[in-house]
C-alpha cells in the first residue's frame, strides 16, 4: 500500500505523527536480503492493540494485532493488514490529539527483521510471509498468514476499519517453535516501552490534558475503564511534577 491512504486519514496539521518522505525504489533482489527495521508500538485508541510494522521498500509495511504478539507457537494471534506507514513513524511516541487512531502510541519494541524467502512480494502476495525477528522483546522465526473469511476475533472498526471483514486483509501472526518460543506471556512480562521505558501514563502525562478534551478514544467498557485509569494516573504524575517544580523554585529564591 502506498502512503496516500495513510496520509488521507490525518490532519498533520493537529497531530505529532509524521507525514513521510516518498520512498524510494528498490531493485528485485534474488540474494538474501540484509536486515531491515521493525517495531511493534501499543496503541490505545478505540480500543488497545499492537501494531507490527515491517520496513519493505520505503515504507513500514503494517498489521494490527488486537491481542499483541504471542511467544507460544500454538496460538495464532490476528493481524490485520492495514496501510502503510512511514519509515519515520517506526520511531513515534506520543499523543495523537485527535482524529484517526487518537490516543497514545507507545514504542513497545524495535529492532530488524530478516525475511526467510527470497522473494517478498511473491510471499505476500501468496499470503505466506516467514520472517526473524530480533529485536528487544521478541525473537526468532514467525510467520504472517493470510486467511480467507471473516476474522473470528471480535474487534470493533476503530482505529483500523479493516478489523473483521473479508477483504484479505485478515492475517494471522504465529511464532514458530524455536530457542526463542515458550508459553511467556511477553505483554504482561515486557509492558514498558523500550524507547522510553515508561507506560501509558507517564507518556500522557508529558503532553497537555487539553489533548484529552477534543476526542477521548472511548468512555465505555474494558478499555474505558483502562483510559480513565490512564488519565488519573498522568494526573497525578503532572501534579507531583508540578509540585516538585514549585518547590524548586521556592528553593531558588
């Protein structure tokens, strides 16, 4: 996908996100390709989920993943295909204000990832594409294979419309049984962001609550619930913050 769909769904006007520079071109390659970038960010918006991206051609091939990665080699997790995405948005963390996915994105993993075909494009067009990881938190051999049919998983539109239909968008991620797969469940093992080792709320609480005022992902359910928790907790880190500062400055004077 090129970036004129994800570009189309942002008001880069209003949010932090970068916009990306035209990718460039590359040759078919037969050899064996060098490591390329990925990264894995958490994003609560509508609802919370992980979003894998793979660098390939320019841009950062991407599919969201509602329920993150899973290190157990029997669980196929779904992944929806969604649009491309910049090279410069494999390193993003922060608020969306407002708009397409508005929430939080934090950067929960980054490193390389080295196909295990020699050609891409022909392996996704099949919809069998098997790759190594190496980055902080997740390793090894996986695989991304698309399905056929509506996705089983229950995820609701937002922020990838994608989710649920059967378009050939639905994919499964599965981790193929090797040193670096067990029955560890990475997301509640490795929750912090790797960039700057903070959750949800510290990274919240670094922008204006005002980013809060305009568009609230959600206000019901599970994750509701989890974003109120979210926005208390930054309350509390900015008010301590600011009460550290005062001291400093009755210090100073």
């Amino acid at each position: 996908m090129a970036l004129d769909e994800y570009r189309k769904k942002r008001d880069f006007t209003k949010s932090p996100e970068p916009k990306g520079s035209a990718p460039g071109r590359r040759a078919p390659r037969k050899k064996k390709i060098a490591p390329l970038f990925f990264c894995v960010q958490k994003h609560l918006a509508s609802h919370l989920h992980y979003d894998l991206r793979l660098e390939w051609k320019g841009v950062l091939m991407s599919w969201a993943v509602p329920k993150g990665p899973s290190l157990d080699p029997s669980v196929k997790r779904l992944a929806m295909h969604v649009e491309d995405h910049p090279k410069e948005y494999g390193t993003f963390e922060g608020v969306i204000p407002e708009g397409y996915g508005a929430g939080i994105v934090m950067l929960w993993d980054q490193g390389t990832w080295q196909p295990e075909v020699e050609d891409v494009d022909a392996a996704l067009a099949k919809g069998d594409l098997k790759f190594t990881l190496d980055g902080y938190k997740l390793k090894g051999s996986w695989v991304l294979v698309r399905t056929r049919g509506y996705a089983r998983q229950s995820t609701p539109r937002e922020p990838h419309e994608a989710f649920g239909q059967s378009d050939g968008r639905s994919w499964l991620l599965i981790k193929h049984r090797d040193h670096w797969s067990g029955a560890l469940d990475i997301g509640e093992f490795a929750p912090l962001s790797v960039k700057s080792g903070e959750d949800f709320p510290a990274i919240l609480a670094a922008d204006t609550p005002a980013l809060w005022q305009t568009h609230r992902p959600v206000s019901t359910g599970e994750t509701g619930a989890m974003l109120r928790h979210v926005i208390d907790q930054a309350a509390q880190l900015r008010a301590a913050a600011e009460r550290a500062r005062r001291r400093t400055r009755r210090g100073n004077t």
